[in-house]
C-alpha cells in the first residue's frame, strides 16, 4: 500500500521542529507550560481546568485553588461554591468545580496520579487531550501527539495534515505517520506557543515567520 506521506515529510517535519526550538526552545521546557510542575496532582488539576482557557486565567485559578488545599485529600474535601470561587477565572468554571473533588477523591484512593492514558480517561473531566498533557507535563511520556486547536490548524497549513481532517484524534494519527517519535512529546507546545506568536488563526504572521520556507501555507490567503 501506497504510505500516506512521504519521507521529505518527516524531514520537513523534523527541519520545522528544529527551527522553532532554535533558541532552546519552548517545546522541551516542559516546567515552562505549568508553573511549578512538574507536580502530577498539580499537573492534572491544572490540565483539567485549562481547556478553552488562556494560559494566564489558568495559572491564577490553578495558585487560587492551591492556596486552599494542597493535596488530593485535601482537594476532595472543599466544597462546591468555595471552589467555583477559585476558578472563577476559567472557562465552563461550573463544571470543573463538580470534578475537582470528584478527581481528586479518586486520586486520593489511588495515592498517585497514573501515568497512564487509559486510567487517566477514566477521572472527571479528563479526556484524551487533558490526559495526553498531563502525561506529558507531569512525566515525560508522549504515548500519541496531543492535539488542540493550533496544532491541527498549523498542521493543516503547513500540509502535514489533510485540510478535511476535523477530529483531533485523526489529526493526531496523520502527524504520528510523519512526525517521529521522539518528538511527539514537545510537538504540541512547540505549536502552541508558534501558533500564539506567529501563526494566528485569523492572521498569520508569514512575513515573520522562521519557518516560511518550510511552510506550504495551504488555506492561507496570499
Ligand atoms: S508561513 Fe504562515 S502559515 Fe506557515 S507556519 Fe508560518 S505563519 Fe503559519
């Protein structure tokens, strides 16, 4: 069978990555996406609060709930309304403040957070996105691409990834053919931060951008 994409893909995948962590780079820097990670119970409850939510609202509401209550015992114990006070600041706050105890109770009976995708799907509020970044922040592990909205559109420009490819799962599995494996880990934060300094949604940045000539800049208006 005829492989989906070719071999210059993964060195243009490879030749990206290397460009855009040039200075040292954002995507190995695991402690820089999380403050004070990499803490696993920190690392999950602020993965699961972040969906939908700018880094900095994220971070305030993170130290807010933390302030309160430092451990997973702890965490199950405060109630809903002091909560939903803490993470005021996130988006969709009413309903991450119902898993907060809920999670970290079961955490709590564990004793750990797993490093394990299927057994983090299983918590409150953790899908396969919050689970694949806390794996990654909190351990190191990177067992697919994590994808949310910058890195399937820039995939998608770049020409990784097909145009009509919309769910994060299947963008993930077209990348994982090119990208190799040892950067599955930072590929998600190396296009989060180019895709929140360079590569806007609206209006990307090509003139600026280190990886112009890398670019096939598919669905982008010249
Ligand atoms: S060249 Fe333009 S479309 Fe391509 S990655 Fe850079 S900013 Fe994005």
């Amino acid at each position: 069978m005829q492989p989906l994409f070719q071999h210059e893909d993964t060195e243009r995948a490879v030749a990206i990555f290397e460009v855009l962590n040039a200075d040292g780079g954002i995507g190995w820097r695991r402690s820089s996406l999380y403050q004070n990670a990499p803490d696993p119970f920190r690392t999950l409850i602020s993965a699961m609060l972040s969906p939908r939510t700018d880094r900095e609202s994220n971070r305030i509401a993170v130290e807010n709930l933390f302030a309160l209550a430092q451990t997973p015992e702890m965490m199950s114990q405060l109630d809903y309304e002091t909560i939903l006070e803490a993470i005021a600041p996130v988006t969709y706050a009413e309903n991450k403040a119902r898993y907060v105890p809920l999670l970290s109770a079961q955490i709590a009976e564990w004793g750990e957070v797993p490093a394990d995708r299927d057994r983090l799907m299983t918590l409150p509020g953790v899908g396969w996105k919050v689970a694949l970044l806390t794996l990654w922040v909190a351990y190191g592990l990177a067992p697919e691409i994590c994808v949310d909205v910058h890195v399937a559109r820039i995939g998608k420009r770049l020409g990784l990834v097909k145009p009509t490819t919309q769910q994060p799962q299947k963008v993930s599995q077209e990348l994982m053919q090119i990208v190799p494996k040892e950067i599955w880990g930072p590929w998600n934060p190396t296009m989060v931060y180019h895709g929140r300094t360079i590569c806007f949604p609206s209006r990307p940045n090509c003139a600026q951008c280190p990886i112009y000539d890398l670019c096939e800049r598919i669905g982008v208006k010249r």
